[in-house]
C-alpha cells in the first residue's frame, strides 16, 4: 500500500494513527476525523506532539510548496483548543521508563545489583522525578518559615501556646472519631475527657488573648499538616526507580529467580522473554502449563499474554484443554499479583482471554474473513496481535529448548496470509 501510494497508483488511504510513526507515504492533504485516540486503556485527546507528527505528513517535500491539514468539525470541537495544538513547537520529554522484572534480571546478570541499581538511579525518570522536587521542597521551606511567624504570634505570657493549641487539635480530632466509628466511641470520650481537665489546669487557659492566640496557632497548625503531606510527596518520589527494582529484586528472590546474589538457571530463561507479562509467562513456563497443549491450543493461550481488550466485556473462553490451562495461569497472576500487593508494587496487567477465540480459530487455517466474521477486530488491529504473537513464540524457542518441536508447528499454522505478508511489508 505504501510502495502504490508513492507510485499515485492509489489517491487516498483511511489509516489509523500509525501515520504518525514515520511510514514514508506523504500526502498534499491529511484530514482528522477527530483529534482523540485509543491508548490502551480509554480514549484521550492527542499530544500538540502528535498532532505535529499526523499532519507533518502533509506537503510533499520537492513536489508541493505547501501541504494542508483539515479537522473534521464536530459539535465538541474546541477552535481554542485546534489552534493550541497547531501553534506549539515545544513538546515536554517525560519518561516513561520503569524496570520490569526482565530488565532486572538483565541489569543484575551484566552488571550486579550494586551498580544495577546506582544506573537506574542515573536514568531520566529519576532525573525528572527529582526536579519536582526542588519546587516541592521550595514550598515546604516557604511554608515552614509562615509556619514558624504564626507560632512567633501565637506565643503566650502565660504558658507554652503550642502545647496547648495541639490539646485543642486533639479534641477536634477525637469528636470527628466518636461521630464516625461507635466502636471507639466511648474511648474517644474517655480521652476527650481527659485532655479537656489537662487543658483547663494548663496555664494558658486564663489568658485574655486566649483565641487570638488559637487563630494563629490553628493557622500554623494548617500550615505544618501541608507541610507533612508535601513531605510524602517528596517521598514518594525520591530514589522512585532505584525502590522499584529493590521491590523487583525481593519478588526475583522469594520466587528463585536470583539466588545468593546471582541469577539463577531460571532468571537466565526469564531474560529471554521481553513484555509486560514478563514474569507471568516465566511462572507459567515453570509450572509446566503449556507441556500438553498441541500447536493450536498453543497460540490459544499464547493470546492472553500479549493482547489487550478495549472494552470491560467478559470475553468466551474455549473449553477444554485451554480452558483448563488458562485457570492455571489466573491462579498464577493471582500468586503475583499478591506478591507485588504486599511490596507496594504496581500490579502488572492480568492475561487477557479476549483474543483467544480469533487465535485459535486463525491457527486452525480458517481464512482471515471467517476469523473476523463474528468479531468486532478489524484487520489492523487482528494482524497486529497476531505478529506479537509470533515474536513471543519466537522468544519462547529460545528460553525453552525442549518446546522447540512444538513452538516451530505453531509458527508455520499462523505465520501465513496477512500475517506474513504484512511482516515482509515492513
């Protein structure tokens, strides 16, 4: 299709955003039905960056003096917004990196843990992560000098002010308890009742200028609760890469994936197999799940590792053998998915039976028509899934040496058709 719209021989092409990742086919014209697109997980408006990238493919350079870009009118179409999007020649750079459990055992394989770790801390997520927190700790010293000048205000002849604003704090906090939890009711009384003596035998109690010192005070005390949330923030984000892999490396190492410091004959097998369900497939390798199944039921269950649905539906999962095999493989999502809960670890997506049927069917040697049928899969997004398929098989050949036979009758039943023409064209 490229190759005939360079040549002229085709005028126009409906495309997905693809366009936009530097296919060679530039046009005098590229129009927009809507300036939104799929991301994975919902529908969200496109960067000015990729706006730029779509639309740069208008103008042919030698050919046309000038190329035109049109937006398809809608009634949620913001003229603000478009010209917005036109108008911006600088694009913020913001790093997506995090390492994954494959990257991990790699990093640890070449270099150790020790300067493993020291790299990760060098990369640009962290880079960024700790610029925001300059402006963060900028705000938490402005705070604490306002904090320290209200204190200052605060202050009584009397007694300690700040002790006795805090009594107060306390008794606020304590009402709010015994108002939303009956079981602590009546120990949130008792306390109460006992910092209300304490607060009246305080020396500040009999001050004139007793509630002009609260307002200052309850103002400080504002200030110090912003002042500890800003904290959390920095927290969270200080050394936030060098914590991931430390929490990847207690998962590695419960699981044997490193022992005594190296990488174990099971970690060599998972640095073979890149993806986001890395570790998912390696568990389900080591727990023999995929021994039995024959080349077809193989893609089947395959599918769940590498596709993603667009839609919350509940998807119709073959019977038998596969059926089977992919019970086994939510129990082990389970078993991770609680390890990674219990290290404050973001969870890594669950398999996705959604694509199973349209494998299983397409590994049969049905033709890609009787495959799309019943389905709402388009023909891009179908060869697409299927290509990633072929390369996790691929990678599987050469982690697991005695599935070789298998893996190999499985490429040849679904590395035909489009699926392979489609691999030639790029």
């Amino acid at each position: 299709m490229e190759e005939l719209f360079q040549r002229g021989l085709v005028k126009a092409i409906f495309a997905t955003e693809t366009l936009a990742l530097g296919i060679n086919m530039p046009a005098r014209t590229v129009v927009l039905e809507k300036l939104s697109k799929w991301n994975g997980e919902g529908h969200v408006a496109i960067s000015a960056g990729e706006y730029t990238q779509l639309t740069g493919r208008a103008g042919r350079r030698g050919i046309d003096i000038e190329g035109n870009a049109v937006i398809l009118w809608n009634n949620d179409l913001d003229s603000n917004s478009v010209g917005g999007l036109a108008s911006t020649r600088t694009y913020p750079l913001k790093s997506s990196f995090k390492p994954t459990y494959n990257m991990s055992v790699n990093l640890i394989s070449q270099f150790g843990s020790e300067k493993a770790r020291s790299s990760l801390e060098s990369s640009l997520a962290q880079f960024q992560a700790d610029k925001a927190v300059v402006g963060l700790a900028k705000q938490i010293r402005k705070n604490e000098k306002a904090r320290d000048e209200l204190f200052v205000e605060s202050a009584c002849h009397l007694g300690d002010f700040v002790d006795y604003s805090q009594m107060r704090a306390d008794i606020k906090k304590l009402e709010v308890i015994s108002k939303r939890d009956r079981r602590r009711r009546v120990d949130a009384e008792e306390e109460i009742a006992s910092i209300r003596k304490r607060l009246k035998n305080h020396p500040s109690h009999a001050c004139p200028d007793r509630e002009n010192h609260a307002r200052f005070s309850e103002r400080a005390q504002r200030l110090q609760r912003e002042i500890d949330g800003l904290s959390e923030r920095i927290n969270s984000r200080t050394n936030v890469i060098a914590k991931r892999f430390d929490r990847i490396k207690i998962i590695l190492d419960d699981l044997g994936y490193i022992k005594k410091g190296e990488i174990s004959e099971a970690g060599r097998m998972l640095a073979k197999i890149y993806g986001e369900t890395d570790l998912l497939i390696s568990e389900s390798i080591r727990e023999g799940v995929f021994e039995q199944l024959s080349a077809v039921d193989l893609v089947t269950v395959i599918s769940c590792f590498v596709y993603e649905s667009r839609s919350e539906e509940s998807s119709k999962v073959p019977r038998g053998d596969v059926g089977v095999v992919l019970g086994k493989i939510s129990k082990i999502y389970g078993k991770i998915y609680n390890l990674e809960n219990e290290h404050n670890l973001e969870p890594m997506r669950a398999p996705d039976f959604g694509f199973c049927w349209p494998a299983q069917r397409w590994a049969s040697g049905h033709s890609l028509t009787s495959v799309l049928k019943d389905d709402d899969l388009t023909v891009g997004d179908f060869v697409r899934n299927m290509k990633q398929i072929v390369d996790l098989l691929r990678q599987l050949r050469g982690a697991i040496k005695e599935l070789e036979p298998l893996i190999d009758s499985a490429l040849v039943k679904i590395d035909r058709g489009v699926v392979v023409y489609a691999g030639a064209a790029v």
